[in-house]
C-alpha cells in the first residue's frame, strides 16, 4: 500500500482518538498502549539499546518496564491533551513493531509541531524512519491542519539527516548547545535543524 489511510481524524482544539490508525508504505501507525506487554518491552528495548542512547539524552531516564510503561502512560495524556501523537511503527503485514515517529510540541495557534523517529535494531536498513516519517507529516499536515514541522537531530547524526533530507525537511541551520549530550544533563551539544511546511513538495515514497 503506497497511499495513506485514516482510520479517524483529529479535531482542532481537541485530543486525538486513541484507536487512530495511519496505513501507507507497507506500515501501520497506531498509537502506543502502555497497558500492552509488547508495546512495553519495545519501549524498553529502544531506551536502553546504546546507538539511540548516543543520540538521545530523554527527559525521563527508562531502565525496567515500568519505568517504560510510566513514561508511555505520560505519553498516553499528552495525546488525550492533544499536545503530541506518538506513533507505534509497525509491519502492516504482521504487526511486528519497528520503531516509533511522532509529531510532538503541537501548537494550534503557530499551527507548528516537531517531529521524532526511532528505530528497532532488527529493523533497521528497510527505511522505517523514512517511511514513517512521511506517513506522520502527511498526517500532521493534512489531518491535524500544521503549517510547520521541525526536526532537529544531534551534529554528526548522519543518518538522521538523510532521513530528514528524504522526507523533504531540508537544512536550516546549526542550533548551538541545543541538545544535552549524550547521558548527560549537565552539557550541551549542538543540533542540526531542519524543516517542512505544508506548501512544501511531496517527497516520493522508497
């Protein structure tokens, strides 16, 4: 499947539906379910898997399961709010998950967003994020009504940025000291920025 499918919409002003689901590029985006086992373990799993651990300092440090399902309840009222909509990133085929995009720092009034993405060991080398990603910012632009989504990724993350470059958020600029270092809340790092709007062409899909 190449187009993108919704399985219900946002509401300006509101949260999101929790059974909201988005088809397209042989993947399914559903939200996280901090009540589900699985979704549990691969939140984990990403938290403490070193390669993202040496681009990502999160705000809430994740080490068992229920810190993992802590943090994916935090999550879960924060889509209820209407303030970020993680995704799930799955196999459309099988369900098998692969990682996880999400439009968060959602601002109705600028009508701006910024916009994350991980992915599984397993699964990397398929272009998930790239897939993703697409997916998510049609969805934020389309659905949700943004103007702007933002993507910021730590200097030297290379493969973030052709990522970012694929999807049609080109680089604006380095943001100095605009990102923890890595397993640090004391020192900083810089980041590349880039950036999407809505008027902006649609990439093509891999």
């Amino acid at each position: 499947m190449t187009g993108i499918h919704e399985s219900s919409s946002a509401r300006p002003g509101t949260g999101f539906d929790g059974s909201h689901v988005l088809d397209g590029h042989g993947l399914r985006l559903r939200f996280w379910d901090p009540e589900s086992a699985e979704d549990v373990d691969a939140w984990l799993r990403a938290h403490v898997e070193p390669e993202f651990l040496r681009w990502n300092t999160p705000l809430r440090t994740i080490t068992d399961a229920e810190g993992a399902r802590e943090s994916l309840r935090a999550k879960a009222m924060d889509v209820a709010a209407g303030g970020s909509a993680p995704f799930c990133v799955t196999d459309a085929a099988d369900g098998t998950i692969l990682g996880s995009v999400a439009v968060n720092a959602i601002d109705r009034i600028r009508r701006s967003g910024v916009v994350g993405y991980w992915v599984l060991p397993e699964a990397r080398g398929g272009r998930v994020a790239t897939r993703s990603l697409l997916l998510a910012a049609r969805w934020a632009f389309d659905e949700v009504g943004l103007h702007r989504l933002e993507l910021g990724h730590a200097l030297g993350h290379e493969a973030s940025c052709r990522i970012a470059e694929r999807c049609g958020f080109p680089y604006e600029g380095t943001l100095r000291g605009a990102m923890w270092e890595a397993g640090r809340r004391d020192a900083y790092r810089d980041v590349h920025s880039h950036a999407r709007l809505a008027a902006d062409p649609e990439p093509e899909a891999p």
